[in-house]
C-alpha cells in the first residue's frame, strides 16, 4: 500500500520543516488534529527511513565481507576498519561472527519507531522534544541533559538531548539494537526474516515491555497505536522501496 500525499501537504512539510530539525512553532499551531498527525507521521517516516537504508548499508557490506573467505580478514584488509567500527557500535562479540551481526544490524519497523514516538514524545508535544530534540524519551546519566520535573529526589537521570530529530531517531534505533533489554525484539525480527517474512511493527511492538515501566500495558497501547493510526502503511511502503 502507497501513501498518499495531497500537494497541501507537500507545501507545507516543505513550508514548515527542516530536514531533521525540531518542529518549528508552525506546527503546534496547527488546529486540525487529523492534519498534525498526518504531518508528524510524515516527517518523522523520512528520518526513519534514512535511518534504515544506512543501516541496509551497513547490512549488506557485513554479507560481502563476511560471506566470503573469512580467513583473509586482518587488520590489513581494507574493510577491518569498517567492520571494527560496527562491532564496536552494535556491541557484537566476534567480528567474524555474520550470524550475531545480522541479528542486530537490521532495520526497525516505521510503524513501531512512529508509534513510539507518539506516544513517547506525545505527539511532539513534551518539553522533551521542544527543548531536547528528544522524541523517544531517552535518559542519560551525563553532565549535558534535561532534568525532569517530577524526578525523584534520589534519582540522578537526566534527559538527553540532541542537536536535531535525526539524531534522536538515530539513536533509538542503535539502542533497539544493542542493548541488552530488547533482546527479544532482535530473536523475534531475525525470527522472521528466517522464514522470509517482513519484521513488521505490529507484531514486533510485542517484545518491547522492557522499555517502558508500566510493562504489558505499554505493549497494548503499541499496538493499538499502530492500529487505529493504520501505520502499518509505512511499514508496506518502506519494504516495497525496497524491491
């Protein structure tokens, strides 16, 4: 299924954003609610999907390089620099290891990273976003960061901040992963790639009860996100570019 974009749109994505930018004023200003959604969807879709065709990059150098002869692989090869690099960045254990890179060098679902991001961020709306770039609610225990309103006294979180939307995406992305807690959500995508099947949001969204603390309630109000917003259709529209 294509989406369909009205030359409205068009002019006023244009009008309004720039590429990987926070949203601007303009868009808060927007009173038609069906039209601020369709808009936030629509923006955030092309930072998720320049996100994952770098990732299809990354994927597709790990397969020629290590689908080969692996035996000829050393710090001299021009492409150990490369594959250090990923190692480091997915936190993968062997560098010869194809098997544990595809696991987690893998696209995630538009459906899930926007469902997500509406319900993290809601809508754009949270201070996270307007003063952080941070639409996924991520933390950080640094010196830079965003401290919460209603922080407990003990806590020492912070909310990190970013120099644009990109970069916040970006980074979900990474974490989904690499981290430790959503292990699950790799098991399942590789899952059904193995039985050549697209790792699509609304069944993925299932495995992530580890990244919110209300647990399976969080799983619920994923799925019916990507239900009742009907974003499956960017799923079908990434994975049809695709061929």
């Amino acid at each position: 299924m294509k989406l369909k974009i009205s030359f409205l749109l068009i002019f006023v994505l244009n009008s309004i954003f720039l590429f990987g930018s926070g949203f601007p004023d303009s868009y808060y200003e927007i009173t038609n609610t069906k039209k601020q959604k369709e808009i936030f969807f629509t923006h955030l879709y092309l930072l998720i999907e320049d996100e994952n065709l770098q990732i299809l990059q990354d994927r597709q150098l790990l397969r020629n390089t290590l689908s080969n002869n692996i035996f000829t692989i050393n710090y001299k090869s021009k492409d150990f620099p490369k594959l250090l690099k990923l190692k480091r960045k997915y936190n993968v254990k062997s560098i010869f290891s194809l098997n544990e890179f595809l696991e987690k060098v893998d696209v995630v679902p538009p459906s899930l990273a926007l469902a997500q991001a509406a319900v993290e961020s809601g809508w754009g709306k949270s201070r996270f976003v307007k003063e952080a770039n941070n639409i996924f609610g991520h933390w950080t225990y640094g010196e830079k960061g965003l401290i919460p309103k209603n922080r407990n006294e003990n806590a020492k979180h912070k909310i990190r901040i970013f120099d644009s939307l990109q970069k916040s995406v970006r980074a979900y992305m990474l974490n989904l992963n690499s981290n430790r807690a959503y292990s699950l959500f790799r098991e399942k995508r590789l899952q059904l790639r193995q039985i050549n099947l697209l790792p699509l949001g609304s069944e993925l969204s299932q495995t992530l009860k580890n990244y919110s603390g209300i647990g399976k309630k969080y799983l619920k109000i994923l799925r019916s996100m990507i239900n009742r917003q009907e974003l499956s259709r960017f799923d079908y529209q990434f994975f049809n570019k695709l061929n």
